[in-house]
C-alpha cells in the first residue's frame, strides 16, 4: 500500500514527490480509516505559505474533526479542488486522487528527514 517513493510524518500526513522542488500532500490510508467517511475538508489557499508542524487544514468526518499538519515548509501551489467537492476521494483513494495539496518545498533535504514507508508502518503497527 506505502510505496518507498512516498514519505510520512507521525500526524499521519504523506508526502510525494511530483517534480523536483513540488511535492503532493495528502491524508495517509490509515488515517482515513481512524476517521470514517470525510464529509468536509478545509485547506490553505494557493500562495499560502505553510512551515513544518503547522496547522494547514482541517478534515471532519461523521465522526470528528481533525487538524491537518504541514510535513515540510513550502508555498502552496495548488489545492486539489475535486477533494474539496468531494471529501469521499480522500477516502477511497488517499494516496492518488485524494490528494490535497501541491507544494513548492523551501528546502527539498526536508524530505530526507520525514519517515519512510517501513518505519510508518511500524508506527502503525502494520
């Protein structure tokens, strides 16, 4: 399910690379299961600034709400609008058509410090 290409933080957040200084951000699987059915996602507008730990967004499911936290610092260069329409992409596929935002890295050694997809599922107990 976690590809070695992906990179994790423990408030369950991955990240991707998807050129050589913008990274995909999204909700991990295991997230989305904790949460239920996502009805509502809030996040950052585009040219929005965000830094590592930072508050960026807010899911709510039929369960509860949830801060989305920033892996990295960056600016945000897109927002993935069919999520925002449809929160229940970030359900049934989180790590591809559930992503939720495009960000240009400040620093792209950041990535090397973020966790890889073993010691995620270690995390987890996966």
């Amino acid at each position: 399910m976690y590809s070695s290409e992906v990179k994790f933080v423990d408030t369950h957040e991955w990240v991707k690379k998807d050129s050589a200084d913008v990274v995909l951000i999204g909700i991990t699987h295991h997230a989305q299961e904790l949460l239920g059915d996502l009805v509502y996602i809030e996040l950052p507008k585009v040219g929005s600034q965000i830094k590592t730990h930072a508050v960026i967004g807010v899911v709510e499911s039929v369960k509860a709400a949830s801060d989305l936290y920033s892996p990295i610092d960056g600016e945000v260069v897109e927002v993935n609008e069919s999520v925002i329409s449809d929160p229940t992409l970030a359900n049934t596929d989180p790590h591809h058509a559930g992503w939720l935002l495009k960000v240009k890295l400040s620093d792209t050694a950041q990535l090397d410090t973020l966790m890889s997809a073993n010691e995620y599922r270690t995390l987890i107990g996966a």
